[in-house]
C-alpha cells in the first residue's frame, strides 16, 4: 500500500510530462517534414548542396548541410 502512495504520483507526473512533450513537439512542427529528414542520410553532400542552391527547395535552411556557411 505504501508503494501505491509513492508511484500513482509519479506515474501521473510521468504521463503529464509525456503528453506535454507531444503537444510541444507538434506545436514546433517536429512532425512537418518526416521523409526529407530520413532520406538525407542517403544523400551526399554535393546533392544537398545543389538542393540549398534552389530557391524553389522547400525548408532548406531547415538541414544543417544546406546552410551555407561560406566559400568551400
């Protein structure tokens, strides 16, 4: 009984702090550009360069490989 009075608690804070990551997660749009994430390890460098050159490229700042930094 005394076990039940220590986790009840904590497993409601557990499911609150779960469900508030969610929500902060989808409010952040961490859920927006699923596919282009999972195949850009597929991809070499000289092809998501040539996609951060294209203006017309959707969320392109959004890899780190495409920003560009400078001369290279």
């Amino acid at each position: 009984m005394e076990t039940l009075l220590l986790l009840i608690p904590l497993s409601l804070v557990l499911v609150f702090l779960a469900a508030w990551a969610f929500r902060w997660s989808l409010d952040h749009d961490q859920f927006e550009d699923l596919e282009r994430h999972g195949s850009s390890i597929l991809e070499t460098e000289d092809e998501l360069r040539k996609i951060a050159d294209d203006p017309s490229s959707p969320n392109v700042d959004a890899h780190p490989m495409c920003r560009k930094s400078g001369p290279s």
